[in-house]
C-alpha cells in the first residue's frame, strides 16, 4: 500500500516535532538525543556478516536494558548515517522491534552465526512503516541543516535557497497526494 505523499510528510513532521529542535546535524548528536529521551543506552554495531549477505544494509533490535542499530560497513559514510536515521525513524515511529536478551549482542558476540540468524528471523516492516522511517530520516537531515528562522544562514553560512514547495517542484513531487 503506497502512502499519499503529503500525507505521509506531515506525519513524519509531527513525530519529528516531539524529538524537539535539532541545532546541528551529526548522526552523534542525534543518537544521544534519542538515547536520553528514551533513558537507554543506544549503540551503533557492524551488521554481522550473514544479514548483510542477505541484503539487509540496517537493522534496529532492542533488549530488555539498550536499544542497538546495526547498519552496512561497506558504504560511503552519508550512506550509514542515512541508514542509522532509517532505523532512528523506526524508533521514534515506535515501530515493533525484535526483542532479544542482552548477552546476545555481548561485544565479542556481535559477529555470531546466532545473532546473524536472530537478525534475519525478524517480521519485515510494512510497506508503510518503510516509508515513514524513510521520510523521516530525509526529514531530519534536512531539518537539521535548514535555518532556524526565514533569512538565517546555517551553520556553514549558507542560505537555505528553496522552500520544500519548491523542493517537491523539483523533484516530481509536487502533484504527488
């Protein structure tokens, strides 16, 4: 089931809207964010071996005490920070997780034939829960570098240009409901 675009954005920018301002970007700064809101730990891992040979590139799992994001090492770098925002976007969503035991994900066990199996057992997200992670990921890129206010400059003194109207025009988007 394919989601109305505007729909789907204005869903996404109300979830965005309760994780609160976001100053600067770094996929750091977000994670933390995230790890104190939900008052858990929150640890970025290599995706072990056997899920990445099946094709997964990102994967979110919680435990009973931390939350882990497992996301694709051989990648440029905007590409892992783009697949950690995916799974971020799963978490404020609060789309269902696997759930599994915390000596599972024990660091010297990241790489496990176990673990690898557990990761790939998970029920698939919906098509919707994919395009809500999806959007939201892009969204808090791009808020994240867009200006606090109309004239500002970000941090790196650029002007924000085009508005999102202009943006979805550009894109094909804009007749997209």
């Amino acid at each position: 089931m394919r989601v109305p675009y505007r729909r789907l954005r204005r869903r996404c920018e109300a979830v965005l809207q309760t994780f609160g301002p976001i100053p600067s970007f770094s996929v750091e700064t977000v994670c933390a964010r995230l790890s104190a809101l939900r008052g858990r730990p929150l640890h970025l891992l290599p995706l072990p071996d056997g899920a990445a040979a099946a094709g997964a590139c990102g994967l979110w799992l919680a435990t009973g005490t931390a939350d882990y994001i497992f996301f694709e090492q051989q990648t440029s770098r905007p590409h892992q920070e783009h697949i950690v925002l995916h799974e971020i976007g799963h978490m404020l969503f609060d789309h269902p997780s696997l759930e599994l035991f915390d000596g599972l994900l024990a660091p010297d066990r990241s790489d496990s034939p176990e673990l690898a199996r557990r990761l790939l057992a998970r029920t698939d997200y919906t098509t919707r829960q994919e395009q809500e992670a999806e959007m939201l990921a892009s969204l808090i890129r791009t808020v994240a570098a867009r200006p606090q206010r109309p004239g500002a400059t970000s941090s790196r003194g650029e002007s924000s240009g085009a508005s999102s109207g202009e943006w979805e025009a550009a894109l094909g988007l804009s007749g997209v409901r």
